[in-house]
C-alpha cells in the first residue's frame, strides 16, 4: 500500500531519499524526469564551457586595389522613408513572434516535464516503487528545489542559442 510521505521529514542522501533511517522509493516518472532534467543541464554546462568558435580566414576589411585609386563617383541613393518604416515595423513583429515562439517552446517544456514540477512543488508525495539512485550532482539535492526552480531552469535551457538533447 503506498503511503504519503512529507519532504520535511526526510533527507536526501548519496542519491536516495530516506526517512528514518529507510530509503523511500519514489514514482518511477518523477525519477526519469529528474534524471533526464540533469543531463540536460550538464549538457548545457559542458557546451557553455567549450571555447568559442574560432571562424577561418576571412575577407572582412578586404579592399580592392584599383588603378583609378579613391576618386570614384559616389551615387546617392534617395531616401526611403515608407521602406524604412515597413522595415521597422516587420523588425518588431519579428521580435514579438520569436517572443511567441519561446513562450511555446517553453510550454512545450514544462508540459514534458509536467510530474517533475508538480512533485516539486507539493511538500508531500506518494511513496513509489523506483529505488534507483537520484543522480542529481548539478541540481543538488531534489528536497529543497521548487517548481519555481525547475521552470527559471528550463527557461534557460529552452531560450539558450545552445541547444541540448530533450
């Protein structure tokens, strides 16, 4: 029979959850998703610490010789103020769509992830039948995380230019 077991009453110990002295076993998704939460935020952490990217010969700052030298006829271009407007204009609607974008990206992530908030956020949960070691280094100890945490992290993770294995 399972039984509801509050987080204050228990301490978290080389991976395992334990009260009185006795590991408790928690729901097999919550230990996934946690699981899998960690990766990710090692991944990320390892792909943040990569050197950065160190592009190759380049033609920036190049200038053509030529025989006619720097008198060259200039031509004006006449000014575009409807263009420039609309320009503005698809510019801010596209910040405001990538906006949208996260936002979903970020729903679509909290959705994954759905039984790992909900467990973090509740001080009591249902003993479950996963024994297996919470391996959680780079989160720390899972009895003292939050919803709120584990959404500031996916935020992270999903609106970062890097991208890491979901």
């Amino acid at each position: 029979m399972a039984k509801l077991i509050k987080k204050s009453k228990c301490k978290f110990e080389a991976g395992h959850i334990i009260k009185k002295n006795k590991v408790v076993g928690i729901p097999r998704v919550i230990w996934w998703q946690l699981n899998r939460l960690e990766t990710m935020v090692q991944q990320y952490d390892y792909l943040i610490a990569q050197p950065p990217y160190q592009p190759g010969p380049s033609l920036e700052g190049f200038d053509r010789k030529s025989i006619i030298g720097n008198d060259r006829p200039y031509v004006s271009c006449p000014d575009t103020p409807v263009i420039d407007k609309r320009v503005k204009e698809a510019m801010e609607f596209m910040a405001e769509t990538d906006k949208v974008n996260d936002a979903a990206e970020i729903n679509k992530a909290i959705d994954h992830f759905g039984e790992l908030i909900d467990w973090f956020d509740s001080d009591k949960f249902i003993e479950g039948g996963c024994f297996e070691i919470i391996d959680t280094p780079t989160l720390g100890n899972p009895l003292i995380l939050d919803g709120h945490d584990i959404v500031t992290i996916l935020k992270v993770l999903v609106t970062s230019p890097i991208e890491v294995e979901a």
